[in-house]
C-alpha cells in the first residue's frame, strides 16, 4: 500500500492549528470564570482597595520618640508600722500587757512591726504643669511618691484624688513645661491595630513594647479586689507588659493615648501573652471628675443583667421566670430592676434586652458597664431596648448610688480609709437581728489596714451614729474629723467591739 504523504501532512497541520485554538479558547475561558482549575477561589488580598495592594507601617519611631519622654517612673514608700496579728479565733493574751511588745505580740497574736515597703510602677503626663495618671493600686497605701523624669530629675508628688473601683489614680508634681500625651479615642481602636506599651517595668529604665489590639471590653474580675463597684472593659493587647509598667501607656502608632496598662493575665506572675489596660475614654472621665470635684462622679443605671455566659438551661429559666424570648448576643439582658434607680424611674422593665446606650450599641455588661461609666448623675440619655420583639427608645435620666442626682463631695477621710467595704446581705442582718450594717471584705492598706479592725467585722455605727449601708457610712466619716468610733461585731463570735481609729 502506498503512503499518500501530502495527505498525512495535511491531517497533522490540521490537528495542531485545532489543538492550538482549543488552547487559545481554553485559557480565555478560565481567565473569566471566578473558580481555578482546583475547584478553588482565587486567592486576593483581603483589604484590596481600587485594585491596590494595600500597605501598613510598622515603624514605630515617631510614636515611641513623641510618647516615652510623658512617661514617667513612679516609686513608693510605705513606712514600717506596728499592725495586729490577724486571728481572731484566737484571743488576746493576758500576758501580752504585762511583758509590752518585746516580741511576745507575734506568738501570741498582738501586735507586730511591718517593715518598711518600696514599690514602683509607671505614670503618664497628661498636662504640661505636672498631672500625672497611674494605677489607683501603685500609689494606694504609700506614704511617699517620688516621680523620675526620662530626663532623670526626681520630684516628689501629691495624690490628687484616686478610685479603686477604675484602679485609675491622679497625682502632681510641681513643674512646667513638661511633655505630655493627648487624648485619643478608645471607642475608635480596632481588633488588630497596632499599639505600644510605654512604661518602667522590672528593674529596667524606660522600656517600649509592641502588640496587637487583641479583644476589647474584657472583664477579669480583678478590680473587685480593691472597690465595692468595680468597672472594668480593658483593652487587651499581646505587647509585653510586666511589674512595673502599672500605670505606664498604651499608645496607637501617632502616639496618642489609648489607655494606661493595668494588669497582667499570667500563671506566674510575669507576662505570659495577655494584658489589659483601661481605655483612655474611661481614664479621661475619671481624672476629669478627681481633678474638677474631687472625686469621681459615678452613675448608676440601676439594674441587674444576666451573666455574659449563659447555658442552655440558663436561658430558658430566664425566658421562663421573665416571659420572653431571648437570642444569645442581641443585647444585655435586665433580670431586675432596682428600686430606686435611674432604669425603675424611666420605665424599664426585667426582661428588657439593652442593645444601645445613648446611641452605642452595647452586646455584653462590660460593655454596657463602660458607657455607664462614661456619665455623671444628672445625664440625661437614651435608653434604646428591646421588648416583645420591638425597639423602644426610653428617656432616662442617670442617678447616683444615692439614688439623687447630686454632685458627690470630695472625701479625703473615705479615701485615706482605704479597704474594701459592702453592705451587709439581707440574710445575714435578719439572722443577727439587725437593719443592716457594713461588712468589711478587705483591710486594705490605708487607715483600716493600720488599725486592729480585721476582715470580716461588721460596722453598724460611727460615732454612734446608727449606718445600715455602705452610703451612710461613707456619709458619716465624711462629717466625722479626729478620731472616730467605730462600733459593730464579728459574724459568729460573741459580743460587740468598739475600735478608735484616726482619720
């Protein structure tokens, strides 16, 4: 048989110029279809902007060289003191007032000498004439502060005014044309954004580290250790903070103030990954109130809300007990309202879910708690909740702990008081037979701390003057000057006890 040549050519040249315009038609039809070859989506920038791969600065110099010289380091003294051995179910030795305090108090439960304390922490300038925000807990019981300039000149300081609720303090130092850091806006920080901790930690000088915003309005229950109502919606952040950078700054990357450091979360006690700061929104109401009043101008809604979480069984004896329906997230739930506060005077009602305050959107209690803190008593704002699946706006105006609309009074002898104070549990009062009273849940380290009131006493009168709440007391050592008698018991022993203590 004969190969007819020309022909076989002919059928190759036709099968490559037809596999080359398969390919040609292949390629533009993969070019305009969304899928690749893979079954998967293309892959992108995630912040493609105009068709621009997007760029973000991580030189932090212009932030660190504006921020650190308003940085300050803070050093404290505690001077020794002669305290009590705290046991009360051991009674006071007879011996004890016969041999004095020749060192028998430490084994027989008398008094003992506590030596002399040094502490540190961090500071920021936020004025050019010396004032100075910190942590109520660096300067709380100090009985000298120092403060060291980036520039190493020292200066004694005075506390202005302090709340352990914020765990935010303000002193001075007398000096001007210092270096100061501006304001920013906390409600503004994102998730991700980048900050810098500014501040004095370990034994080191002025040290700055940088992080990420890793959540926001974060609740630790730490603050409780220190005041009867605790706020707190920290910033958290992954830059390194350790003892010592208390007080110091979180600063953005044009170096303004976001908020000051705080706490540590840590199974050792050194910086494990986590830390927390107070956003500077909550800063700047607190050291507003201390510095123009005197002390902070608090206000209360008035309410009791669910827990941030909830199981199951949880949300269905909410939505039984309050006859609702209720969606994880929507908003904060109001299990009660109290009465004779602001949320009772303005209509709300248990059950109602909070999902704006003044406009903010608010999904936990710290979150809610945060814009409470925001305002004094007197505001005026709106309310906006849901109820039977609808959004109604109610007008509240905000009341004091007092339940009244009156500006607090500043109270140096409350502050110097220090300790930890609530009122005494309806239980506990009707088993004692009593109206009420105050129960003392830590000593502290002011005048309390120094006195031979323990944990755990009940106050039921100030210089015989009858107090059945945290308020009245507070009230009654405000008119009180000198000494001042405190009466009351201990739970579960016989007999009532009067102490002295100085103001």
């Amino acid at each position: 048989m004969k190969i007819n040549y020309k022909n076989v050519l002919a059928m190759i040249g036709v099968s490559v110029c037809t596999s080359l315009v398969c390919f040609w038609g292949f390629s533009k039809w993969t070019k305009s279809n969304t899928v690749d070859s893979f079954g998967q989506m293309p892959a992108n920038y995630a912040s493609f902007v105009n068709g621009a791969v997007p760029t973000a600065s991580t030189d932090f110099t212009l932030a660190a060289t504006a921020a650190s010289p308003a940085v300050v380091h803070i050093k404290t003294k505690t001077n020794a003191k002669k305290i009590e051995n705290g046991n009360m179910q051991r009674q006071r030795n007879p011996f004890f007032d016969f041999f004095g305090d020749d060192g028998l108090g430490d084994y027989f439960g008398g008094p003992r000498m506590m030596p002399e304390q040094r502490a540190s922490g961090s500071g920021v300038l936020i004025t050019a004439d010396g004032y100075i925000v910190t942590n109520n807990h660096v300067i709380s019981g100090a009985d000298e502060i120092t403060v060291t300039l980036t520039n190493k000149k020292v200066y004694k300081a005075k506390v202005i005014g302090a709340d352990p609720n914020s765990d935010i303090a303000v002193i001075k130092i007398e000096e001007s044309s210092l270096p100061y850091l501006v304001y920013g806006n906390s409600d503004d920080v994102k998730l991700g954004q980048w900050v810098l901790a500014i501040g004095y930690p370990l034994t080191l000088d002025v040290t700055i580290t940088a992080g990420i915003i890793s959540a926001k309005n974060r609740s630790i229950d730490i603050n409780s250790r220190q005041g009867d109502k605790p706020i707190e919606s920290f910033l958290q952040t992954d830059a390194a903070v350790n003892q010592g950078n208390s007080g110091g700054a979180l600063v953005n990357i044009n170096g303004e103030l976001v908020g000051i450091n705080s706490a540590i979360m840590s199974p050792t006690g050194s910086y494990a990954g986590y830390s927390y700061a107070v956003p500077v929104n909550i800063v700047k109401k607190v050291v507003t109130d201390i510095v123009k009043f005197g002390t902070v101008q608090r206000a209360y809604l008035g309410v009791s809300m669910a827990p941030e979480e909830l199981t199951e069984e949880q949300i269905k004896k909410f939505e039984s007990d309050l006859n609702i329906k209720y969606k994880v997230g929507e908003g904060v739930l109001v299990t009660n309202v109290l009465e004779g506060g602001s949320a009772e005077a303005a209509g709300v009602k248990s059950g109602d879910v909070i999902t704006k305050f003044n406009g903010t959107v608010v999904k936990s209690s710290p979150e809610l708690q945060e814009q409470v803190s925001k305002y004094k008593p007197g505001d005026k704002i709106i309310l906006t909740v849901k109820r039977n699946d609808k959004e109604i706006a109610i007008n509240v105006v905000l009341k004091s702990k007092l339940g009244n609309t009156d500006i607090a009074k500043n109270s140096k002898s409350a502050t110097k008081l220090g300790g930890k104070l609530e009122t005494l549990d309806k239980a506990t009062a009707e088993k004692n037979d009593i109206k009420g009273g105050v129960i003392i849940k830590e000593v502290g380290t002011g005048i309390l701390g120094k006195s031979r009131i323990e944990k755990g006493f009940v106050i039921t009168s100030v210089n015989e003057e009858e107090v059945s709440n945290v308020e009245e007391f507070y009230e009654a050592i405000n008119k009180a000057s000198g000494s001042v008698k405190i009466g009351g018991f201990y739970p579960g022993y016989y007999g009532t006890y009067a102490f002295i203590i100085n103001l």
